[in-house]
C-alpha cells in the first residue's frame, strides 16, 4: 500500500513530511499494555504503509526509546539511507524554574541518546507557566544549540497566541505550534490559525477524533459512563464534549458525519480528519498509535482518497455551530493545561 502524493507536505526546505502523524502518546501509560517488541514490529507496518513520521515526547513513557530502537533496526535491515524516509518530532516539557544553558543542554542530549539520532528533527516545547519567563531562556538555549547542530528546527506545544508572538518578537523562529483541534473543539480559528499562516507557521493537531469517540463506535449508543470509557484520551475527550455541548448534540454530530462518509464510502474518523487537514494553517493531524494493540493503518490512508465539498462542510457547520463557545468558556489553545 501507498499514499498518494497529497499524503506528503513540504514542511520544511529538509523534511517533508507525512500529513497524518502517528501519534506516540499512547505507549506511555492509560491505553493499554504495549509489548515492545510488537510495538517495533507495527512501526515498521506504519512506514511501509507510507505514514513515516512519529510525534512524541520526553514524557511518553518509552517512546523515545522506541525510535531509538526502531531506527537501529531499520538501519539494520535496510540501510542507512532508510533513515532518511523517516521523522520523529520529540518535545521538552521541563518543571518550570530557572533555564540555564546546561539544563537545556543536558535535556536534548538525553533525547538525543534515547532516539540514537545526530540531531533532533523537530523540538516541540511545551511550558507549563506563562508567569514565569524562564520558556523565553529555555528557548534562546535551545536556539543556540540549533544553530550548533543538534537541533534541526524549534517548535512549540500548546502555546497560545499571545504568547506564540511574545518568542516572535524575541527573535526566536518556530516552524510549527502543536494544538488540539477537532470539529469539537475549534478554538484555533479564532486567533491562532490566522496568525501561524502570517508567520508561515504550521499547526499540528490533536484530538482531532477525540481519542476515538469520532467513529462508527459511538454512533447511536448511550452516553458511556466514566469506567466504560478505557482509555485516557476517552475520558480526556468525553470532558470536552461535555463541555462542548453535551452526548445529545454529539450523536447529531455523528449522525451527520456518518452521513458524510457513507456518500465518500469511507469512516466517520475519516470525515473528521479530513476536515481539520483541510483548514488553513494545519500542516498534519496527529493519529495516536496504540502499536501492536490496536492499528488504523487502512482507514487512515483512505483520508487522501476523497474530498469534502461545500455540501459535506455546510452540514457540519450548522452541527457545530450549536455548540457552545470554547474559546470563552477555556481560552486559547492550550489554555487548558494552564488553569
């Protein structure tokens, strides 16, 4: 199996990317026990299948240590030019509290170590206090340490707006901000989206299928109560359609994706996806992996075989546009981790 070509984007001038990410959160605890060899096993189904590229952390639990070992492998059995058919976007999400050049430094060389890479492709940083400026410091260090080679390109994770234009204006450049964005939650369309395409910066999202509550599943069944819901991004996204509009305003949701999909004859995940690749500035759409538990490889690649027309967006429109307003009742992006 092979994507077609509107499966890849030129993200940068030296990484072209797939626009689908395979999403790393789930090896890390709260989705089910992940076997590590089978885990290696199903990356290698994820880039044979043409998804090549891999969002991760510091804090996934192993998932920087799978990259490492995935690599070494790949290298292995198929050289050393596979490598370069692959990458792995890590993030830093340190305590806040003073940045020193050697915290920051002493930080990217454990990913390093751990992803067995000479240079980190992407560095997406994430900082849990606005109050404390320290992210200003961090990001400076982790500059120098890019101009120094160890680092390909900065990137941030739930960054809000003003303070996406604050490292701006200190002359710090960014390449992407990673948010979460679904036909849930829609927050990004307010300030952030119209702001990363002026400074060509790329969104990634996530939770754009609500940690799978956008699917076939869901569609007409009861409201599952907390212990029905096995995973962490279930309960995760079931608090925010909650807070978006409720189980009810959800089904009508489903319905009209499931509508839409059958007329494309692809899944409602699908639907939803397709829609938020589609919006101005989102450069991908993470897609958690649940490997060797739990693969989407088929469904996800049907996502580049179909478009939405102005019929399919105008239905969901006058869904989503019942909601409430997010963006007053949580803030920006990332507003939710900084309550």
């Amino acid at each position: 199996m092979s994507l077609s070509s509107s499966a890849y984007l030129a993200f940068t001038p030296d990484l072209t990317i797939c626009r689908i990410l395979n999403g790393m959160w789930q090896v890390s605890g709260g989705h089910g026990r992940i076997d590590p060899k089978a885990a290696i096993a199903s990356m290698f189904d994820y880039v044979d299948a043409g998804f090549t590229t891999w969002d991760l952390a510091d804090h996934y639990g192993p998932a920087e240590d799978f990259i490492g070992e995935f690599r070494r492998q790949l290298q292995a059995t198929r050289g050393v030019e596979s490598l370069s058919k692959i990458q792995a976007f890590t993030k830093w999400v340190p305590r806040p509290g003073k940045m020193t050049r050697q915290i920051v430094e002493d930080n990217i060389n454990i990913s390093l170590r751990r992803m067995d890479v000479p240079a980190l492709d992407l560095l997406q940083f994430h900082w849990w206090e606005y109050r404390d400026p320290g992210y200003l410091d961090a990001l400076k260090y982790m500059a120098e340490l890019q101009q120094e080679g160890k680092i390909k390109h900065l990137a941030l994770t739930n960054f809000d707006t003003e303070h996406l234009k604050i490292i701006l204006d200190h002359g710090i450049q960014i390449v992407s901000n990673q948010v979460q964005y679904s036909l849930v939650d829609r927050r990004p369309e307010v300030a952030m989206a119209a702001f990363c395409q002026q400074h060509n910066i790329k969104l990634f999202t996530y939770g754009t299928v609500c940690g799978g509550l956008l699917s076939e599943k869901y569609l007409g069944v009861q409201e599952p109560g907390r212990w029905e819901l096995n995973t962490a991004s279930q309960r995760k996204y079931h608090q925010m359609i909650d807070a978006w509009g409720g189980w009810s305003l959800f089904q009508e949701l489903l319905q009209t994706l499931h509508t839409i999909a059958q007329k494309h004859a692809v899944s409602i995940a699908n639907v939803a996806v397709r829609f938020i690749l589609d919006q101005p500035a989102v450069g991908g759409v993470i897609v958690g992996a649940r490997l060797g538990v739990s693969e989407h490889i088929a469904d996800n690649a049907r996502v580049f075989e179909f478009s939405l027309d102005e019929s399919d967006r105008a239905q969901l429109e006058a869904v989503t546009r019942q909601s409430r307003n997010l963006f007053q009742m949580i803030g920006d992006c990332g507003d939710e981790y900084r309550r």
